[in-house]
C-alpha cells in the first residue's frame, strides 16, 4: 500500500514554477534572512559585550561580532550581587503567585461569560471591556492602592493586574467554541458548574491556558513600573526594577566588588540583561507548541 501511494505521488504532476516566482521565492527569504539578523544582532551584541574585556570594549568601534578579549569577569561580580539573588527570587514570587491568581480569575471570569443563560451578560461584557480603553489614572489608581492598605506590600502588585480583558476575551472565545452538549452531559450526570470548569473546559482549552500563561507570565517577569510607585523596601523589589537602577540610574552601589565594580560597570550591564532574560527565552520553547494553536482557537471561533 505504501509502495503505491509513493507511486501516485511520483506520477503527480509536479507545478512548475515561473521565472518570475523563483526570483520572487529569492528576495522573500533573502529579506527575511536580513529582518533575521536586525533582530538577532542586538541580542548577538549583548552577549559578546557581556563576555567582553571592559577596557576593549570601550575602545572597540564598529559590530561586534565577537566578544572583546574573552572575560567573565562580569558575570562573576553579577552572581556575588546581593540585589540580583534577592530581586531573583521576588520576582519568581511575583510571576508564580501572580500568574496563579491571573489564570484563576481569568477562567472563573471567562466561565461566566461563555454561558449562554446567563442574564445581562452582555452588559457585563462591555463593562469589561470599557475598562480596556479608559481607566481612572495612575494617581487614583495610587491612591486606592495606599487606601486599601497594600501600599508597599507584595499585593499591591499582585492584585490590581489579577485579571487582563485582552487575555479574558480570548479565554471566553475559546470557551464558547466548545460543544455545549458536553456541558449538558455533564448537568444531567450532577455535574454542578465548578466540575464543568476545571473537568470538563479546562482540559479542552488548556493550548489557550498555556498561552495565557505565558503572557501573564512575560508581563510578571518585564514588570517594573507598579514596583517603582507602589514598592519602598528594597527587600521586595522585583529583578527588573533592579536592572532598572544598574542599566538607567547607572546605581552600583547595591554591586558587589567596591571599585571592581565601577571599572566593569559597561560589562555588568550586558551580563545583568543576559541573567534577567535567560530564564523566561528558557521557557518559551516548552510552550512553544501551544502557542500558535492557542491564539487561534481563542481568536477564530465564537
């Protein structure tokens, strides 16, 4: 069976290709070999530098395509860094808890908005969605934060941001794509709806759950800003507003090293975004698979 299915395909007429789409087939993948390498050589760039001799480095002119005088010396004085280790682990507290509390909101949300009996859903709906166009500001927004008591405590960035419309809406999309006889199978089995949510929706939408993970998870681990208004004790600032200070504020005085640390200052930048960002390009091939299906099927249907 095999060997005539393989026959078949090589009696198939094969399409030939015009002159003007194989030139056309060249420039395409040449121009996205360029837009590749635009976008690859600035992270390119920052691991040679963070690799790089300081002093080298500073008189080098022109790309980089190598490191300058083979160093880890930098790497070296991030790892010693007390505020790394320490901004480190608030923001994996930060990212865990937060994308837990997002995912659960979203989906109890998402749930309610998929049901087809429920009355003023509509209404409810674009309520939601009003606040995705205007919200009250940073300053009410600060205020109700020192209000509500979680100024300068971890909830102050955990809670406000618990549940994202975008990130809804898609979630709703999906669920309402799923065939509501599964759901009616389950009511008359006793199912009541928490045993529909997490036994039966969950499982069937866990490709866009693991997308949304994914955002929620990036937008946890690049934030900084809620932390800079919202946070005094350093004990609870999360990685990247310290990589705020040491690549904006040029602050080293948090570093480990004294004057060791003034003179690899250029260095320990490069190094200290390699850290910061290892960990979430490191996750993203594992969600990979899920990422292109998800989108789609939380877009498309509904």
């Amino acid at each position: 069976m095999a060997k005539k299915d393989k026959d078949m395909m090589d009696s198939s007429p094969r399409v030939k290709i015009s002159r003007g789409e194989r030139i056309f087939n060249i420039f395409n993948i040449a121009l996205m070999c360029l837009f590749m390498l635009i976008c690859l050589y600035p992270f390119w760039y920052v691991i040679c530098a963070s690799f790089s001799n300081e002093a080298l480095l500073m008189g080098a002119t022109g790309a980089i395509l190598k490191p300058q005088g083979f160093s880890t010396a930098a790497y070296m004085h991030v790892f010693k860094t007390p505020a790394i280790w320490r901004g480190y682990f608030n923001t994996i507290i930060y990212v865990g808890f937060g994308t837990a509390i997002n995912i659960v909101m979203t989906l109890l949300a998402a749930y309610f908005l998929s049901r087809k009996e429920i009355p003023g859903k509509t209404f409810v709906t674009l309520m939601i969605m009003f606040t995705m166009y205007f919200s009250g500001g940073m300053i009410p927004g600060y205020l109700n934060i020192q209000d509500l008591g979680l100024y300068n405590t971890r909830w102050a960035l955990l809670l406000p941001g618990a549940l994202s419309t975008f990130n809804l809406i898609i979630m709703r999309t999906a669920m309402s794509g799923i065939d509501s006889s599964l759901e009616e199978s389950a009511m008359l089995d006793g199912a009541g709806h928490m045993t529909i949510l997490w036994k039966i929706l969950v499982p069937l939408t866990k490709a866009t759950i693991a997308v949304l993970v994914l955002y929620y998870g990036v937008a946890h681990w690049n934030s900084w800003f809620p932390a800079l208004i919202y946070l005094e004790d350093t004990e609870k600032q999360p990685l990247q507003l310290v990589l705020r200070k040491i690549l904006i504020l040029s602050d080293m005085a948090d570093t480990a090293g004294g004057d060791d640390a003034e003179r690899l200052s250029e260095t320990i930048k490069y190094a200290t975004i390699i850290v910061s960002t290892a960990p979430i390009l490191a996750l993203y091939p594992f969600l990979q698979k899920y990422f292109t299906k998800g989108v789609m099927v939380g877009a498309v249907k509904g």
